[in-house]
C-alpha cells in the first residue's frame, strides 16, 4: 500500500533574511580546528590536581573511614571527608526555578560518611600537586564498610518490609491522572489490549567527561569553569558551601555534549570544597569510567497500557500504571516520572483516562535527565501498544493512529489544550513515504517496516515561572553584541541567538558576536535542558534586538524627517523602503545615537507563560508550555538464523515551526534518531546488584559511523510554535520516535513482539522460538 | 620511573622532553599545551585523541610518548588555524558535522588520513575509516557529507570552493 503525504493545511511565513537560511554556525570552524576551549583544556598557574574516592559497593555503612596516610603522602595538599563537610548537601533539584517537588531530607550528601547507598557514591576528595599524587593518594585510603542489604530493583523497593534506601520508604515520587469515567470508557470498549513494556538503564555517553577548574578570587568569590548544562548552579554550589549566591560564579565551556547528564551538578561543589580549603586553584576531570560511575542516567521503566477501544479503532478508555527506578537519590526523578506521566497515552484524545506513576528508590545508579526526560520511555509503551491495538483489531496502524490522533483545540491526557499546529498524520505520513518502496523479502532477511508517532514538550514546566535574559547592543562600528547565559551544549543554541539578532538588526551573521554561559556577566538565562533555549533565550534576544532597533529607527527617522515605519534596517545599513539611494551604514547611525545619547543596548527578560500546576488528586492542569510534533518510519531486515537486525532505511519527519538554522535542524533530527536508534537496538547500561557491568565504551556500546543509515530528516514549519518567528523545539523531540518504530517494525517482521529495549538478537531468536512454541511453525 | 630525553616534533615544532616511560603520547601533547587532542576514554575506544603520527592515524592514548622519539605527531591545530584552516577543516564547518565538536579534531583527522590515502573514496570506504571516532551528537550523516565534500575540493585543487 502506498501512503500518499497528507496536504498541509494553508499557511504563510514571513520571509526573512537571516533566520531559516542554511549559514555556517558561528562556533563550527573554531572547533574544527582545535581552538575551542572544554573545560579540561582549562589550567592555571599553581594548579592542583583533584581525584575523587568513591564508594566500590552499592549498600553499606562506612565503619572506618582513614585518610591519614593519604594526608600523609608527600604532594597531597588537601584531603577531605564527609566529617570535614558535614553541612553539606547536594540539593537534586533544579536551581533558580520555583516550584519544589523533592521530599524534605532526600538531599544528597556531597560526600557520604555514614551511608553508602550506590556504587561510586563520593567519600572522599584529595588535591595534590600533581595528578599522579592524587592517584597514589586515592590507595592509600583505607576504608572499613559494612555490607547492609540494597534493594535493586524498584518493584522490590515498594515492598512492605524493602531494606530502606531513605526516608520512611522507597517512594521517591507519585503522579495520578484521572480524567474522565474510566468504568465508563471502558464498557463502551469492544476489546481491551492489555500490554506491558520495558527499558533499561541508558547512559547519555557524550565524548567529553565531566571536567572543572575552581580557584577563590580577590574578592572571595569561588569561581568555577566547568562543563554544565546550567550556570544557574552557583545557588546550588553556594547553598552546599553556606556561601551567599553572590559570592560564587559559574563560568561554562563550550560543553562537549550533554544530553541531559551535565544539568545536574558534577565537579562543581568538590571544587569549590577543595579550592576555599587549599586556597589555590583546582582541577577535576573525570575519567570515562567514573563519568559511567558518578552520573545519571536515563530511568529504567515499566509500562503497563490497557486500552479499550471499539472494533473500529476508537480509543475509549486507558488505564496506565508506571514504574520507574530512581536510583539512590532522587536528582530529577520526580520531573522525568511527571512528563513520562504526563506523556503516558500519547498524541490521542483518551477521554476516560487513568495513569498511576510512581518511581521508586534503589541502591542503583541514579537517574535522571536524559534527551526527551521520560518521553522516550512513554513513546516506547504508547506506539508499541498502538501497533498491538492496530493487529488486535486487523486495521493498518497507520488507520488506528488517524482516527485517534490529537487535533489542535483538543486536550491532553492532563486536560491541556493543544494550541499550536499538530500536525501528526501530516508528519507520519511523510516519513512512511519517504521510505519508498519495500524491500523484498530474502532467503535470510525478513524485512519489516514500522513508524511511530509521538508529541513531546519544549519549554519547562510551566508552573516553575521560567524566565530568560538577554541582552543585545550595537557597537559604534555597526557591529552586534549579544550577551546571553545560555551554555552551549553543541546543539548550537548560541548561533541561532546571532542569527535572531542578526535578522531584527539587519546585519549579517558575521557581522555579530555572543557571549555567553557566565553568572557573573552574561544575564541568567536559565538552563540548556527542556528543549528551551531557542524557545526562552531566542524570544529574550528577539525583545532586546527589537528595542535596540526601535532606538535605530528612531535616530535615522529623525535624521531623514520621515516616519520610523518606512525605514528598514538591511544588510548592515538604514534604508529608506522604496529609496534604495537613502541610506545610512549602521556605524554611522550608532555614532549618531551615542551623540544624541539614544540607548543602543537592551536588557530584555522573557517570561514563559506561568500557571499555578496541576491538580494532585486528578493530575488535570497545563504542564508546559507547547509541544512538538512528529513521526520516524523505518525499515529493516532480521535473519531468522542469528537475529541479526540490519537497519535499511530511516525517515524522520518533524513540525519545527520554524527552522531557523536549518542545517543545524537537520544535525538535532539526524544526530537525535541515532540516539534513539542505538536506545531501541543497542544500548543498555547493564547493572547487577548494582554495580555496572559495562563501565567502559568498550562494554557500553554506542553507534558508529558503520552501523545504521542516515535517518532522511523532513523538517516541516508550520510557524505555530511561541518560539522566536513561530520556532517551536526539536533537540528532545528528535530522539523520541526512533526506538518505537523500529519495535513496531521488527514486529512486522518477525510477525511477533519484542516488548523491552534493547531488541538484541537474542531477543529475537527468543521471541522466534515464542512464536514456534505458539504456533507450531517453523523458523 | 626512568626517565631519558626524547625529541618530539608536534606540528612543526621541536620539543625536547624528559618523560616517564609510562607517559602516553596523550597526556604529554595536552601537557604541552596541544589541548585540542581530547581525552575522551584513553583506552582507544573513542578517536577523540586521534593525532597523525609520521602521517599514519593513532589513538594517542595507546602510543607511549617514548615511541613517538624522534617522529612527527600532527593534530587539528597543525592542519589549520581560525585564520587560515585546512579545507577539510572548512568542509566540516560548512557541512554541518560540528555539533559539540569534541570529536572534531579526531574527525578531522582521520578524514586527512582517509584522504591522502584514497582522494575520492567512496561511502563505504568514508563509513570505515571514521568507524573508530565515535560522535553522540550528529548522527555521523553530516560529517560523512563534509569528508565528501572536502575531497571534493581537494581534488578541484583550490581547497576553498566546490568546482
């Protein structure tokens, strides 16, 4: 069967200059030639070296803790335990927002000394004149530890009599919605699909291990260069320290990837512990295995979907129940376990919905953010159990999401209306057509094909009263200045910021210069996560380049004795519309602004919208702010033999609202479906007892440049988003649909099921030999 | 730990060392200030250290620097500068293949390795070579796209424009 696209409705975009062209992003050559600072090419003179020991068992109580001999080592500087710090803890939450979900003495401590609740969980931290030292010094600590019973697995933890990880029990986070009349959707249902579905622990796995520099100025502040997601964590480095905000500062890298893990603090407090204690500047930069070690990683759950629906394909009612491992802390678990929550049923109006969520703590890695924040996972469950819906009922999936699908002007499983486009048939049918006709079957190559759809939000919860800053001058020489907090995580959030102001000020992109991700003298921009930095800082830097171009056209309006509105800024010049001859270079208009004393700067802050959260007992209310639409379609070969799966073909296909660098559009849908890829065939982060079975990239296998086929990446722009220009966000989204339409698609093929992630072959060669002993046929 | 003196060439300069003989090729370049060799997993697992060593490709966490002696070591900054960089350097930029960039200088390189070898390899031949540089972000299909297009202008002559 050929699907045909579905017609786009009607619609125009402004035509623009700078914003939607394909320019070179300004950060690219800088890097591509080695010039670009990371955190760990940062030194300075009279620079100690920093190491961390960290706990090798994941439950237990710390009898006899003796650094005495490490103090004692020749070149250790410093040495500090838990005792040394007893005040301070790591608050898991996220700085510089409000709202507050964390259960009161969940708090991590910065450097455990009773308690040790997961393997690699800090103890102790040494600076010493030179790495090595450190490393010596690490031996020589002797540590006495007995074994208390873990919990490692989160359906255990909620057991009555579950060794307890803290607190009164394991219960780190609950969500419920309830909407509707579930009893009532459900009679009216001619069959109910009862599934459930599973996925692993995940490492975000970026090139660039966690790294910082700290060292205490003249002014007693405790400055700290580090890789981060989030400069805002000055609050949480100076709350562990008892040190007033204003006497720390946070100064970010280029950030060598993050995806999730370098939002919550790394090296930053050790740092800062160690810099105020030895009154010299120090180093820290993680090895690979103590980046697996130390850092988040993305929740393992399990989903449970019953679903009514009439023999037509309606969805009547929906009952989801999820469970989610928090780990040993709960870092951002209860907001991943809400947007999972929030998420649950997917782009399609369930009238009479249920879903009951709840994360439980274990002695496991912790968990947290990661590219998507529980969408990925809700996504897996609700296209998986969408196809089951599809073969239960014999409708083509395509027909069974078409007729339940979300419009815009419906609401979601909270009761939150859509508001912008959602162009959800228009995106899968574009990706399933891109795929073009289907491979044959082969003597050793059962082909399969499947899509999934997904919507996933941008922009923080909105109840947390997200704001951004930005600020944007004109220099006398017609040059623009943008300063702006945003940390670059190298999704290129700072070029599309240029691109904005070189669009509103007429200027080309080279024409402009940011700076960017320092608490101290670039305006807070809250966090590079959530999918928000174009959404938050492009609209902040769109408000600040609008006044100082107010301020422009004033000054020329008045030098020509014309009206503002006729004049035009444009490639680094003030025109005169329609006189092409009128006209004055930008230079010489801003000499003339700093002669008449006009301002040609402007500190704008943007306000997301703010709403006062949902509902506890029924989870009804706005969550965020808007959200993305989109599908991926894939086709692939499984041999029956082995269970091999050779990934043949990928599209991805997107509503971004508007592109406003499109090549950089196309490396978060292209570089986020590999992601996902390697989620749905590839990656587990493997723990037994809680200890990580593969603690290495060599064991912890990501894709390579030979494993899977480009994802073709369709970029629609319906221009509805509330990002700048009608932008909405894709660095999350992108991931989202690839691990479910390629389960749906090995279900094609194999004409059987694989419920949890990753589809291994042998998960395959088992689900095979399922499907034999079922029906008695053979391979 | 014995230490003797070697001579190390990085990009055209001469550096006379004393080196402990566990001191990987690694850590002496960034120690001397070479920092855009990254250290992504110093057990060759990722390419992000990847440098030309007398023009052949090496995880230069798994050379010692003693073995280096007397040889020529090549990184990112040696083929080009913000001012004047190397096309392929310039293709990577304009193709879009630089996202966090961590990887770009091992990229780069291995792509200088592949090109001087084959000038106009095919896809497949581009897929193997940068097999042992990892990338989280772009999904390799940009960087692919610029080593295509840097041989391009490679064999145009000129380096700075497509033909």
């Amino acid at each position: 069967m050929t699907i045909e696209p579905k017609p786009l409705p009607e619609y125009h975009l402004p035509p623009l200059r700078q914003v939607g062209r394909p320019l070179r992003r300004i950060d690219a050559l800088g890097k591509a030639v080695g010039a670009t600072v990371y955190a760990a090419d940062v030194s300075m003179t009279d620079m100690l070296h920093a190491k961390v020991f960290r706990s090798p068992v994941p439950s237990a109580r710390i009898v006899r803790l003796d650094v005495s001999k490490a103090r004692a080592l020749p070149g250790v500087t410093c040495v500090l335990t838990g005792h040394d710090v007893p005040e301070a803890k790591l608050a898991t939450d996220m700085p510089g927002q409000t709202g507050r979900e964390q259960r009161t003495g969940s708090d991590a401590p910065v450097l455990a000394a009773d308690i040790v609740r997961f393997c690699g969980e800090p103890i102790a931290l040494i600076a010493a004149e030179t790495l090595e030292i450190a490393e010596r010094a690490l031996e020589r600590i002797e540590l006495d530890l007995d074994p208390l019973p873990g919990v490692f697995d989160p359906h255990a933890a909620l057991a009555p009599n579950a060794p307890r990880v803290y607190g009164e029990d394991n219960v780190v986070a609950r969500w419920t919605i309830r909407k509707g009349d579930l009893a009532f959707g459900m009679s009216r249902a001619d069959l109910v699909v009862e599934r459930t579905y599973r996925v692993p622990f995940v490492e975000h796995a970026y090139l660039e291990p966690e790294a910082g520099t700290a060292w205490v100025d003249d002014q007693g502040v405790v400055n700290i260069r580090v890789a981060t997601q989030v400069v805002e964590h000055f609050r949480t480095v100076a709350r562990a320290l008892g040190l007033p905000e204003n006497r720390v500062r946070v100064r970010g890298t280029m950030v060598g990837g993050g995806f999730g893990s370098k939002e919550d603090v790394t090296v930053e407090i050790f740092l800062a512990l160690l810099a105020r204690a030895t009154h010299r500047p120090v180093k820290l930069v993680y090895t690979r295995e103590e980046s697996f070690l130390a850092t988040a990683k993305r929740h393992p759950f399990t989903i449970t979907h019953r679903t009514g629906v009439t023999a037509d394909g309606r969805i009547t009612a929906a009952r989801i129940e999820m469970l989610a491992d928090a780990g040993a802390y709960p870092y951002l678990t209860p907001y991943v376990l809400l947007y999972a929550t929030g998420m649950a049923a997917g782009p399609y109006r369930v009238d009479h919905l249920h879903v009951d969520s709840v994360a439980a703590a274990t002695n496991q890695p912790f968990t947290s953010a990661f590219r998507g924040f529980g969408g990925p996972q809700a996504a897996f469950a609700y296209e998986s159990q969408m196809d089951e819906i599809a073969k239960a009922l014999g409708i083509d999936p395509l027909t069974v999401r078409r007729i339940n699908y979300l419009r815009t002007g419906d609401t979601t499983g909270t009761g939150q209306e859509i508001r912008s486009a959602a162009w959800l048939e228009e995106t899968a049918t574009r990706a399933i057509a891109a795929l073009g006709g289907r491979t044959p079957d082969g003597p050793r190559q059962r082909i399969g094909r499947g899509f999934a759809s997904y919507f996933q939000s941008y922009g923080r919860i909105t109840w947390f009263h997200d704001t951004s800053r930005a600020w944007v001058g004109v220099e006398q020489d017609g040059s623009v200045v943008i300063r702006c907090g945003v940390p670059d995580i190298g999704a290129g959030q700072s070029n599309s910021l240029c691109q904005i102001a070189a669009e509103v000020l007429g200027v080309p992109l080279d024409r402009t210069t940011i700076y960017t991700t320092d608490s101290a003298v670039t305006p807070l921009a809250g966090t590079s996560t959530a999918t928000r930095q174009l959404y938050m800082s492009g609209n902040a830097v769109l408000q600040a380049a609008q006044v100082v171009r107010q301020s422009l056209l004033m000054e020329a309006a008045a030098a020509w004795g014309v009206e503002p509105g006729r004049i035009d800024l444009f490639d680094g010049f003030a025109v005169v519309s329609g006189e092409p001859t009128r006209r004055i270079p930008l230079a010489e208009l801003a000499r003339r602004c700093a002669a008449t004393g006009r301002a040609l700067s402007h500190l704008a802050q943007f306000n997301a919208p703010f709403t006062d959260g949902i509902d506890p007992e029924t989870g009804q209310g706005d969550i965020w702010p808007d959200f993305t639409f989109g599908a991926q379609a894939v086709e692939l070969a499984v041999d029956p033999e082995t269970g091999e799966i050779d990934l043949l073909k990928s599209a991805a296909c997107h509503d971004v609202g508007r592109a406003i660098n499109p090549v950089a559009v196309r490396g978060q849908v292209v570089g986020g479906s590999h992601q996902g890829l390697g989620y749905a065939l590839m990656e587990e982060y493997a723990v037994a007892h809680g200890v990580a079975r593969t603690p290495t990239l060599a064991e912890y296998l990501i894709p390579t440049s030979c494993d899977y086929p480009d994802t073709a990446a369709i970029v629609l722009e319906s221009g509805t988003g509330i990002g700048p220009f009608g932008a909405k966000g894709i660095g999350e989204p992108a991931l989202t649909p690839a691990a479910p339409a390629v389960a749906n698609a090995v279900a094609d093929a194999l004409g059987v099921r694989i419920h949890d992630l990753p589809i291994t072959p042998e998960k395959v060669l088992a689900a095979l030999d399922r499907r034999r002993t079922e029906t008695g046929a053979e391979r | 730990m014995s230490e003797r003196p070697i001579r190390l060439c990085v990009n055209g300069r001469m550096h006379e060392l004393r080196l402990a003989a566990n001191a990987t090729l690694l850590l002496v370049l960034r120690e001397l200030g070479y920092t855009d060799v990254k250290n992504g997993c110093e057990k060759g697992d990722c390419g992000a250290c990847a440098v030309l060593l007398d023009g052949v490709l090496v995880n230069s966490c798994l050379v010692l620097a003693q073995q280096a002696d007397g040889r020529s070591v090549v990184t990112a900054r040696g083929l080009g500068t913000i001012d004047d960089p190397h096309p392929i350097q310039t293709a990577f930029a304009d193709a879009g293949a630089v996202q966090c960039g961590y990887c770009t200088p091992g990229m780069v390189l291995a792509t200088k390795a592949l090109l001087d070898a084959r000038p106009d390899p095919t896809d497949g031949e581009i897929r193997e070579a940068l097999s042992g540089n990892l990338c989280r972000c772009t999904g390799y299909g940009q960087i692919i796209e610029a080593v295509r297009l840097a041989a391009e202008r490679l064999r145009a002559g000129d380096g700075k424009e497509a033909p």
